[in-house]
C-alpha cells in the first residue's frame, strides 16, 4: 500500500493551521504569510509529517522551507530514501 504524501501534508497542514484546504493545496502557498506558520508550528508540522509517514527530516532541511511545495518536495525526497518498514516476522528474510 502507498501513502499519498501530498494528501497527507494537506491533512496536516489543514489541522495543525485551521486554513481552508484550498489555501493549503496550493504549492506556491508562503507557509508563514499566507498561512500563517511560525516556526514553533513548522516544528510541529515536521513532526507530525514523520509520526505519520515514518521519515527523519534533518533539521537543515526543515530551515529551508518556505512554501508548501519546498515542504512537499522535502518529504517527497525522504520518503522516497526511506526503507520500507519490515512487517515479517523477526528473523525472517524476504
């Protein structure tokens, strides 16, 4: 099964902001202007994003986002790096 990661940093955007889902589709969205994000909620975006998609976002990647596209971008790229998660039984190989 693949995880959308647009839809859920949509998710997120829109309950951690309380914005209209449009305002926080939209790629060239400013995430502190246009939604009002500062950088305790940044943080609180971050890391809720790798609660739920099960990633690490290094901090001097979260330092570069401005707009949701760079957040997109971003977690496109690490989940994309991640290994997918075992669910075997231990001590099996696949």
């Amino acid at each position: 099964m693949s995880i959308d990661t647009s839809t859920v940093i949509s998710e997120v955007l829109v309950r951690i902001t309380g914005r209209h889902p449009g305002a926080c589709a939209e790629a060239d969205a400013l995430l502190e202007r246009d939604l009002g994000v500062d950088s305790l909620t940044l943080l609180e975006l971050v890391e809720t994003l790798q609660d739920r998609l099960s990633i690490t976002v290094p901090d001097e990647v979260t330092a570069r986002v401005r707009t949701v596209a760079d957040l997109r971008d971003a977690v496109h790229v690490l989940t994309v790096a991640a290994p997918p998660p075992h669910n075997g039984p231990k001590g099996s190989h696949p």
